[in-house]
C-alpha cells in the first residue's frame, strides 16, 4: 500500500491520521522507511514501517456512497450485546482494533445503549467515547460538514437506533411472558 503525503487515512484504534512524510528511522542496526502520521484527534505522532502499512490495517477513509451507508446504519436496530461483560469487552476490543468502520459503529450502538440502561464501567466508557471518536472523525472527514453540528446529528441517530432496539426489546418480553 502507498501512502500519499497530505493524505488523510484510518488506522485501527486510533482514527483519522494525516501522512505527513517517510522518514528513515533506526530498527536494530538498520534503518528503515517509516510513514510518520499524525493522529488528527489528539495531535501524536505514529510512525508505521512503509512495509507494513496494509498489514497493520491502515486504509484509505471511507467513499462518500459507504459514508451515506455509515449514517442510514447509525439509526437501525442491531443485535443484543453479549450479558456476560467479560465477553462484551473481548467482542467490542476486537471490533475496535479491526480498523472496520462499520464495527465501531456496532460498538458506539451497543455501549450507548447499555449506558442508558446501566452506568457502564470505566473500560466501558472509554470503549463507547473511543467508538463515538471513530465513527464521528471518519464521517466529519468524509463528510466534509462542520464536527459540532454531525457530532450532535450522529449522536441523535444512534439514540433512535437505542429507542427502536428498547421497543423491539420490549415487545419481545411481553410475548415472552404472555
């Protein structure tokens, strides 16, 4: 994979990056090709091995038509998380650090979700403020619309999906019982 400088990519748990140059950094006794990115949410700097930029899951943003797909999926209902917390954290660590778009949304859906049901956890927490940092970076730069304003409608569209999945949620129990 090439890495354009000025070009803005995802790298897993981390979120929107800015290439800025390749430079040459120690490995041993070699020197080796490193893309030095700038992580856009919190200003570091990651250098990654040009070598294996794919392989540790950097990928260009989303297109504009999987960024449409992104915010419609934001409101819909999904699948319960897991109960057992142990096996809540493992799937939504997992999710996170796939790099998969898609994945921290299920994440951002479920924790918020849980969080009106629940104080979440502390781990918790930061999983949800790490997925909601993920989804909203990605689409604020694919988007291009100002980050206060998609912030607040893509919050707004995962509320809907939570209220939706309590109905159906709900509905499920009475049958249940009945």
């Amino acid at each position: 994979m090439q890495l354009n400088i000025g070009e803005k990519v995802a790298y897993p748990n981390q979120g929107v990056c800015l290439v800025e140059g390749i430079k040459k950094r120690p490995f041993g006794q070699d020197l080796i090709n490193c893309y030095s990115l700038r992580v856009l949410g919190d200003n570091s700097t990651i250098f990654v091995p040009t070598e294996n930029a794919e392989s540790v899951g950097i990928r260009p943003l989303i297109s504009a038509s999987q960024c449409k797909r992104l915010i419609s999926q934001l409101s819909k209902d999904f699948e319960p998380a897991a109960g057992d917390w142990k096996l809540r954290a493992k799937e939504f660590s997992e999710k996170l650090h796939s790099g998969d778009i898609f994945k921290a949304a299920d994440v951002f859906k479920k924790l918020t979700y849980l969080s009106f049901e629940k104080k979440l956890s502390f781990r918790e927490q930061t999983m949800l403020e790490k997925a909601k940092y993920l989804v909203v970076s990605e689409i604020t730069n694919a988007d291009r619309r100002e980050y206060d304003w998609l912030e607040s409608e893509i919050c707004g569209l995962v509320k809907v999906a939570c209220i939706n999945h309590r109905k159906l949620d709900v509905n499920t129990l009475s049958v249940t019982v009945h």
